[in-house]
C-alpha cells in the first residue's frame, strides 16, 4: 500500500512532546515583558522585593528565616530572572529593529513617491510659466491696440488729403 504524499492530501497529525506556540503570540509577550522591565514601575517593584527580602532574613526570627546572610537563594532567583530577561529584551529589540525596518523602506518608498510628484509638478509649472509667456497680456494687447488704432487714424487722415489732390 502507498502512501500518499500529495498535496492535496493532509497529513496525520502527530502527538509531540515538543511545546506548540504561537511566535507571534510570544513575540508580544517578550516586547510586553521588556517594556515593563524599562520603567521605573519595576525598579520600585525589584527594590522592595530585595528590601522586604534581606530585612526578611535579617531582622526576623532564626527559625523563621529561609536564606540566611550571603543571601545565596535571592542571588539564584536574580540570576535566573536576569537570564530569561536577557533574551527576552533581546527577542524585543530584533522584532523593534525588524520594524524600523519595515517602516524604513515605507517611508523611503513615500519619499521616492513625494520626490516623482515634485518633479512632475515641477515640470508642469515650468511648461505652464513658458506658455504664459507666449500669451498676451492686457496691456500689450492695449497698447497693440492703441498702436494699431492710431495707424489707422493716421491713414485716415493722410486719406482725405490724398483724395483732394
């Protein structure tokens, strides 16, 4: 019996161990988690955590207290924080960076698109600026005018003296 490989044919779907998620789901999550570990909302956060921690273990009574003074199991929880904050500012800075980028060649492809329309409208002043200096104005066909009328005057007056002789 063959197996089908087409593609019209889907496949089976199989039971994996592997974890099924969402990239774009945890790309969000990360660029959430990163900005909230820009603000001043988590310094206050983290420097009340340690405070309350290390007076904790300090000031409280012996048999109460869970980490002792070099603070060994605050240190781990800092380091484990710290480690999965790392790649996760770094997962937020190339999905920014990819972004910028997409937003790059937009603005580049608008700028391209401004600069063809200033050139055109450039071309179109110019070529209306040379086709209104071949029209004529008011005053040039008034004074056309004036000109011609008093060549005409002037030809009906030597006109009358012409036809007396």
């Amino acid at each position: 019996m063959a197996r089908s490989n087409s593609l019209d044919t889907p496949r089976e779907t199989r039971r994996t161990l592997r974890p099924n998620f969402d990239p774009e789901t945890f790309g969000r999550l990360s660029e959430r988690f990163a900005r909230f570990l820009g603000t001043a909302r988590f310094l206050v956060y983290m420097t009340v955590f340690v405070l309350a921690w290390a007076l904790w273990n300090s000031l409280a009574p012996h048999n109460l207290r869970f980490d002792d003074y070099p603070f060994i199991f605050l240190t781990l929880i800092l380091s484990l924080q710290a480690s999965y904050a790392a790649p996760l500012i770094l997962l937020a800075q190339n999905r920014q960076t990819d972004r910028d980028r997409i937003q790059f060649s937009e603005d580049r492809a608008r700028n391209e698109r401004n600069i063809a329309d200033t050139e055109y409208l450039t071309r179109e002043l110019a070529s209306l600026r040379i086709a209104l200096g071949e029209v004529a104005t008011r005053d040039y066909l008034r004074s056309e005018l004036g000109d011609a009328i008093e060549e005409i005057l002037k030809e009906l007056r030597k006109k009358p003296q012409s036809d007396a002789d």
